[in-house]
C-alpha cells in the first residue's frame, strides 16, 4: 500500500489579479490629493468654532479679507457666536440672514435697552454691537439702534460643542431650534449621513463593544460544552429574533406616533425602522422553519464546532485577528471623519454689500465629497476582505496538514504573508464588487430625496 501523499501548501505562487491592486493604488493616489485639498481649502474650524459675519472665526487670530473692513481681527478671547436678531432668525439659502459677532461672553440676563447693552460690556468686556461702534457710542450715536442687536435681548447660554448663544426664552429658542431644523432638513444626503453617524454614535459604539465581548464568551466555551453550547445557541437565536424583530416593531410605532419628530433625518429613520422590522421578521420566520426541519442534523453542528474548537487551540492568534481588524479600521474612520468637515467647509471668501463675507463651495467637492464616500465604503470592505482571507488561510494549513504532532509554525504570520505577497489584488477585487452592490441603494435614496418634494 502507498503511503498517503505528503500534503503541502503550494510553494510556487504567483500573483493574482494585480491590475485591480493598480487601480486601489490610484484611486488612493486621489484620496490623498482630496485630503491634501480639503486641508488646505477647507477650514474645519469654521464649523467647530463657529464664525461671524464679517469673515472672523471665533476664538483666534484671523487674516484680513479684500473689501471686509471688519475682518482680521483678533478673536483670541471672543469664543462665543452671537446673532444680533436671535428672536427672529430667518434662513436664506442655506445661510441665516441675522448679523453674527464673536463675542467673549453671552448675556445671562435680558437685555431691555441701550444702556444695558453699554453696561453689560462695561462690566463684562464683551461688547454686542458691530465692532466699529466703541461701548461710548453705544447710547450717543443714532444708528446705534441698526449696528446694535434688537431690543430686547434675550438670555442666552452657550452651547456646549459649537459656541453659540443660544437664547433660554421658550419663544425665541423655539424660533432659533426651528431654523436649525430647517437648515438641517435642506442639507444635502452627504451631510445627513454626517449627522446621522454623530447622532447614533453611542448606540453604535455600545452595540459593538457588547458583541466583541459576547463573541469572546461564545469562542471560549466551544472546547468544553459543544452539545449544551448548540442547542443553547439555537434557543438563544429563536429568542434574539422574535426579540429583535419585536423590538423593531415597537420602535417604528413609538417614533411614529411622535409628534415631535421634525428633523428629516428623523423621518427617514421612521421608514428605516420599518423596512428593518419587515426584513427582521421575514428573516425570523425562515431560519425558525428552517431549525424546525433541520432538527434532526445538529450533530453535524456539534462536529463543525468540534473542528473549530481543535483550530483555535492549535492557533489561539485567530482570536486577536478581529481585534487587530478592528484598531485598523477604527484608525481609517477617524481618518475619514476628520477629512470630513475640511472638505464640507472647503470655499472661497467673497464679500459682499456692507463689508461681510460669505464663504462659497469651491467647485467640484460635491464630486470630490462623493468620491471620498465611496472610499469609506471600498476601503472598509478592503480591510474586512484582508481579514477573512487571513483567517482562512491559517485555517486551512492547519486543517489539511497531514503530520498532527508537527503542526505548521506561525500560520497567521505566514497566511499575512501570502496575503500582502500574492493575493491583495483579489481582496481588492472582492470589496470592489461589493461596493458596487452596495452604491446603487446610496444613489437611488439620494434621487429619492430630491424628487420627493416634487
């Protein structure tokens, strides 16, 4: 009888699909000439610090700007926007028609006539008139009534993350919230997605660390209680998906039912939930059906996980593959977030009648915006391709090695190798494709957002 034939990986390789790891080449190559771009035309502080009328950005040093005699000025000790009509804000084009100054504190009490103005900046130093007015002219000069804000002048706090005073009467701060409302709602799909990441990122970073850890639990105990542990599994996925799916159903109908969701955003969310809840049901009643008729076959399950059980411990590495996986693309998101708001804030400043500036979109970073999106989504898949094809080629030399009591040294290490050597241009392929499944949903949510007012 022959003696079975030695198995071992393939020595002579070659690289696959190298035109498409060209192309990921180039297409970071304009990646990074948009970042370059959105740095330097961008300012990013404009939407953190906030910024007045006349071209200043609170908080700092600014550069004079051609025909704004009012800009350049030093804003050091001037953190906070405040808007000189804060009662009666009206928004055009996507820009709030009231005056706006930097001002280094907000007024904590109303504010009746011009002596409390002149007094307030008297005893506080922060002065709330155009800044070509000095604190003596306040009372004496006769068009103090146009350069100062409108009598009178609400209290107002500064909000937390972006300075600005936000006026504390229910009245006017329900006129300055629903101007905000609308400016959101008119903001394109790109900035919805922006906002939607912020507001949900407690959720998503709360649900993420709560399946890190139970994937660990679930790992460690397949080596010790395999049977238990399948139908344990098994009544735990019935549980989690009349669960899920209920849960689903009881957020649509609760967000549905209330009456103070006005933010667009929070109107796609609603038919979110429901298209979530439908798909979650559908789902739950095929794998219920397809449990109660594979029944009879778990043991095929509980030697699937026997094998498993058998690689992790000849390779206990497998178990930080997805935390390695997870630090990269954590490292890339922030990356890419932090792009964001230079290239959202990338304009020219233009002046216009009475000496202010308005900053206006540079041409083509709506394609540029759209551009570096489709990079979140490709690089993403890219890291996530790299990963499975690590994992399954240390599974697979260690599963087909024929010699048990010599198993192969560093099988992560040498299925990373082969990866980054031979195989990257697939994995870019792979995500590739993905990505494509994934843009025609993106694009035609967007179509639907602007043809549905019409």
């Amino acid at each position: 009888v022959s003696e079975l034939r030695e198995w071992r990986p393939v020595i002579y390789r070659k690289c696959t699909d190298a035109l498409w790891l060209l192309v990921f080449f180039l297409f970071w190559a304009g990646l990074m000439f948009i970042t370059g771009y959105a740095v330097m035309a961008g300012a990013a502080e404009r939407l953190v610090l906030g910024y007045d009328s006349f071209g200043n950005i609170c908080g700092r040093k600014n550069t004079p700007v051609k025909g704004a005699p009012l800009s350049g000025q030093d804003m050091t000790n001037k953190k906070y926007v405040f808007f000189l009509n804060s009662c009666s804000l009206e928004m055009q084009s996507l820009k709030i028609s009231s005056l706006s100054l930097c001002v280094s504190s907000c007024p904590q009490e109303q504010l009746n006539s011009l002596e409390d103005l002149q007094s307030f900046a008297r005893n506080n130093g922060s002065c709330l008139c155009i800044y070509n007015l000095t604190i003596s002219s306040y009372t004496l000069n006769p068009k103090a009534a146009e350069l100062c804000p409108t009598l009178p002048v609400p209290p107002s706090k500064s909000f937390p993350l972006f300075n600005r005073c936000v006026p504390q009467n229910p009245e006017c701060y329900s006129k300055y919230a629903s101007v905000l409302i609308s400016m959101v709602n008119e903001m394109d799909v790109f900035h919805r997605i922006l906002s939607g990441i912020l507001a949900g990122r407690d959720t998503v970073i709360g649900l993420s660390v709560l399946a890190l850890a139970f994937s660990f639990i679930l790992v460690l105990v397949f080596r010790f209680i395999r049977t238990l542990l399948v139908h344990t599994l098994i009544a735990l996925v019935a549980f989690g998906l009349l669960f899920v799916s209920g849960v689903l159903w009881w957020l649509y109908y609760d967000y549905r039912n209330d009456p103070s969701t006005e933010l667009e955003t929070e109107k796609e969310n609603v038919k979110f939930l429901l298209g979530y809840a439908i798909f979650s049901t559908i789902v739950t009643v095929v794998l219920l059906s397809l449990i109660f008729v594979l029944r009879k076959r778990l043991q095929f399950t509980v030697q699937l996980f026997r094998i498993v059980g058998k690689i992790i411990g000849r390779i206990p590495f497998l178990l930080f593959q997805p935390l390695w996986t997870f630090l990269i693309l954590i490292v890339f998101w922030v990356f890419w977030v932090v792009v964001l708001p230079s290239l959202g804030t990338a304009g020219t400043a233009q002046t216009t009648s009475g000496g202010q500036v308005e900053y206006r979109a540079l041409s083509g970073i709506c394609h540029m915006a759209w551009y570096h999106f489709v990079g979140l989504i490709w690089t993403s898949e890219f890291i996530l391709a790299c990963q499975q094809m690590t994992i399954a080629g240390a599974v697979v030399t260690c599963y087909f090695n024929r010699n048990k009591n010599s198993p192969p040294p560093h099988p992560v290490l040498s299925s990373i190798s082969v990866l980054f050597c031979y195989h990257l241009g697939t994995a870019v392929k792979g995500s590739f494709l993905i990505t494509i499944l994934r843009i025609p949903r993106i694009v035609l949510l967007y179509l639907y957002n602007i043809l549905k007012p019409k």
